[in-house]
C-alpha cells in the first residue's frame, strides 16, 4: 500500500447550495494513468481540485503524496503538482512571453528571495523543444494557437518536476488535429517522467490508450470505475450520460474506444 | 531652469519624480490584471478617509491611509469569493466611498480649501513631510518589485496559474492591493484624490501599448508617469494654470500617442482579419 499517492475518502464538496462532490473516495497508486469521465456537472473538475488542494473539503479527508490536503499543507504539495486546465481566454496584449510563462511553473519550487539560474533557463529551453515549441519561446503568449497554447501549459507543468499530473479537459476548445497531438504529448510525457496522471475529459473520444483505470462520474459521486476494457461498454457509457452512446467511437486513440459491445 | 532654484519647484519636481514613479508602477499592476476601476475605488476611499481626518481634525493622510487599507482588504477578498461580481462589489465600496466623502465634505465647518486642495491636490505646496513620505513609498514599492518580481509577474499575468503552482498568490494579490492604497494616500495631497486615479492608470495603459515585456512596461510606464508630472509642472507654472489638471491632462496626451503608434494594434487587426 506504500505506493499509494492519492487516498481520497468520503469527499464532500459544495458551492454555495450546489453539492459538487457527495461522499467520494478513490485511491491512485504512483505511476497509474487515469481517465475521469463523465457528463458536464459531474464533479470531475472538482475531485481534480481535491487532490491540489484547491477546493475545501466540507467533510471526509484526502491525503496526497503522504501529506493531509488542508490549508496548511495546500500550498507545498502544489508545488509538487502539475496541473493543466482547459485553454483560457488570454489578452493578446499580455506582458510575458511563452518562455516567461514556462518558467512560472518553477516559481514555486525556487520559492521567494531566488531567482531561476541561468541551467533553469536552459531546462525550460529543452522542454519547449520536448513540447514541439522552441521556436515559438520569445512570443508573446497570448499569440499562440489554442494547441500551442496547451503545449505551453504543457511544458510548464513539466518544468514544475511534479509527481502528479492533473489534466482538466486539455484538448477542450482546440481543434481536431491538435487534440490528438496534445494526446500524444501527454502519453509520451507521462511515459517518459514517470509521473501520475489524472486526465478528465467529458468527451470519450479523447481518452488516451495508456488509461489504465477509468473513472465514471455521475452527479457529484463515482459512479462506476474498472479498467477501460471491461467498463467502456454501450450500455454503461449510454447510462452514464443519459443518451445512446454509438459504438465504435470514431477517431479514438486508444483501441479500447473502437470495440463495439 | 532658474525656477528650479525655488525650494517649492524642487519639492514639486521630486514630488513629480516619486509621485510619478509609484503610481505608475502600481498602476502596471492595476491595468495588467484588468482591475483599473480598483484603483478608482481605492482612490476615492484615500480621499474619503482624509476628508474625515480634516472633519474629526488630525492628519488626514493617517485616516486616508486607513480608509484605502480597509476598502483594498473588503475588495479583494469580496471579487475573489463571487457573492458578487468583482465590478458589483468594487462599485458598491466606490458609491459608499463617494457618499461618505460628500458627506465629511458636507459636515466640515468654515472654509474647505484644504479639503478642496486634496481633491484637485497641489504639488507645488507640497511640503517636506509628506515628500519624505513619497519618497519612502516610493523607495519600499520598487525594493519589493525587486525582491518579489517573479511572483509578482506570475500573479499579475497568470493568478491562477501561480495559485496551482504553489506560490503564495493570494498574499502578492492583497500585497499589490495595499501597496495601491499606500501609494495613492501618499500621492494624495500631491495629485489629489479625484486626479490620482488618471496618473495611475494613464502611464500604465499608455507602456501597455507598446510593450510585451512586464520588466520594460514597468520602466516605460514609470518614464511616462515622471514626465507627465514634470511636463505638467513645467504648463502649471508657464500657463498658470492648476498643476493636478495639467499633470492628468500630460498623462492623457501620452496615452492617446502611444495608442495611436502602438506595434499591437497591428496584432488586433491581424486578428480580426
């Protein structure tokens, strides 16, 4: 049980009168990659900001990377989290270039009084060259594309040298070639850092092949969960959301999404 | 240059260089987070809480620096929990502000005139305590841009970022929110408390135009800022004309020419295209 990293147990979480999470617990072993599904309002995003400490927990408890997730560790185990959202509206005019915005994923590492060494610098170089965007470092970051926007994202979290990796719905809002690029990219650097990755997304086409474990939320709870193989079935998925699922599901990239049951 | 030899000029034209400086490089912060109307609002609490210290009769700069401290910790926390839109709360503490200042003003016996001097402000009196106190500000505001400018540039540019990435977002954000109240209460009797806003956000959103680098924006908004206090010294003292309005009007002449030549007009045409 020692390689357990994220144990969250009888999560509840509300805003204001809406209960976003309603008793949720799950465990993640290290180097696991999980896939959180589910319609909007399910509770997925918020579960994300159970395990870095974002969200208050009304009740129940969560340990993350062996520390209590409460106000006064909240801040320490973020530094060890990479976490990735979906693109956001950014000023086009917005003083700080992509390679700026990289190097902010150290900041909080490097803490306050130091300042990123001249080897910080070219680690951030070398991660923009992993990510695809070298040449695009000196730019203003509010002119990338939505794609290399989240390679961005990517590569900050990245420099972050984080232990677990949060994607909230990264291929949200971009288009179709780059969303599996993005894919590729997440796959290569969960391989490649060994990291454990948490992936939400509400659209099922865009769930990696190296999932190992689907998570299925419903209204606030975990609904279902079991491997990809033996969960991503017609009949469960069309309960899940409330409609006919189709199956197979097109353009998947994983070779779980193309069985038809 | 021999007025320079005026001990009032030179109090006017440091007074100009630190004023300038300050309110400019809070006012880099203020326009790129796109809070510019916090400013305002802080700005009209400074104003309100000297308003109340000439009314209850002790220094004004004490309880303007009080009333922009407390109205800078209601809006942060009032924007960032969403009870109500950051523009609903921050124009709810500016009306109370507004109203209460109108009625310190309404309340205060005999003449006013230097109530009205801390409306329109009057940087050729100002007097050797309140520079020194400009100037402590000013001296403290760029030490802590120095020491903290990595955070400070995450949080201006990517909050919620910096929050997800374990920096102390929340303290920079409040910290950038006081030194914003700070600065307008030492700018007060200098610029006055209805023009300080202008040379806070003027300089700023002018180096906004023209740059993409934060660490250039802050040197360019801070040249605009000191030249708008001199040049507009230099037309208060030529014109005869008062020195506030002239300051503002300088600041307002700067940005519409950094707008008209600004290299990111082209990027928003590009754009829409």
């Amino acid at each position: 049980m020692d390689d357990v990293v994220i144990s969250i147990e009888d999560a509840v979480i509300s805003y204001r009168e809406d209960v976003a999470l309603q008793g949720v617990s799950l465990k993640v072993h290290r180097g696991d990659f999980i896939g959180i599904i589910g319609p909007n309002g399910a509770g997925k995003t918020t579960l994300l900001t159970v395990v870095n400490g974002l969200a208050r927990l009304l009740q129940g408890e969560a340990t993350v990377l062996g520390l209590a997730v409460n106000k006064q560790n909240s801040t320490r185990l973020r530094r060890r989290i990479g976490y990735v959202a979906q693109v956001e509206n950014i000023d086009p005019r917005l003083p700080i270039n992509v390679r700026e915005t990289v190097m902010v994923g150290a900041y909080g590492r490097l803490g306050l009084f130091h300042r990123p060494s001249p080897a910080q610098w070219q680690q951030v170089d070398r991660i923009l060259d992993v990510v695809g965007i070298a040449h695009l470092s000196r730019r203003p970051i509010g002119h990338l594309s939505g794609g290399e926007y989240q390679r961005a994202a990517i590569a900050r979290a990245i420099v972050q040298e984080p232990e677990i990796f949060l994607l909230d719905e990264p291929t949200a809002s971009i288009d179709e070639r780059a969303q599996w690029e993005i894919l590729d990219l997440i796959q290569l650097i969960h391989g490649k850092y060994h990291m454990t990755t948490l992936f939400v997304t509400h659209d099922l086409r865009q769930l990696p092949s190296t999932c190992q474990r689907l998570v299925l939320m419903k209204q606030g709870k975990i609904w279902r969960q079991g491997k990809p193989e033996l969960i991503f079935e017609k009949n469960v998925l069309s309960q899940l959301y409330g409609v006919p699922v189709p199956m197979p599901l097109k353009a998947g990239s994983a070779s779980w999404l193309h069985s038809s049951q | 240059m021999a007025v320079l030899e005026y001990q009032f000029m030179q109090n006017a034209a440091l007074a100009g260089l630190c004023g300038g400086i300050t309110c400019s490089v809070v006012g880099v912060f203020v326009v790129t987070m796109h809070l510019s109307f916090i400013g305002v609002c802080i700005a009209h609490a400074a104003f309100a809480g000297a308003l109340l210290g000439l009314f209850l009769g002790f220094d004004p700069l004490i309880s303007a620096l009080v009333f922009s401290l407390v109205s800078a910790g209601i809006i942060g926390p009032m924007a960032d929990r969403g009870e109500l839109s950051p523009d609903a709360s921050i124009g709810i503490i500016f009306s109370l502000m507004l109203g209460l200042a109108f009625l310190f003003l309404g309340l205060m016996p005999g003449s006013r005139t230097e109530a009205l001097n801390l409306f329109w402000g009057s940087i050729l009196t100002v007097s050797r305590q309140d520079l020194v106190f400009l100037g402590g500000v000013t001296a403290v505001e760029i030490g802590l841009v120095l020491v903290f400018y990595k955070e400070i540039q995450a949080v201006v540019c990517h909050r919620q970022v910096a929050l997800a990435v374990g920096i102390p977002a929340t303290l920079i954000f409040y910290g950038l929110l006081f030194a914003t109240g700070l600065t307008i209460t030492a700018s007060l009797r200098s610029i006055g408390g209805l023009l300080i806003y202008a040379l806070i956000l003027n300089p700023a959103a002018a180096a906004y135009q023209l740059t993409y680098s934060l660490r250039r924006m802050l040197l360019i908004a801070s040249a605009f800022g000191v030249i708008s206090c001199w040049a507009g010294l230099a037309a208060s003292y030529l014109l005869d004309i008062p020195s506030g309005a002239s300051i503002v009007i300088t600041a307002c002449v700067i940005f519409g020419v950094a707008t008209a030549f600004s290299p990111k007009r082209k990027v928003k045409r590009w754009q829409r295209s």
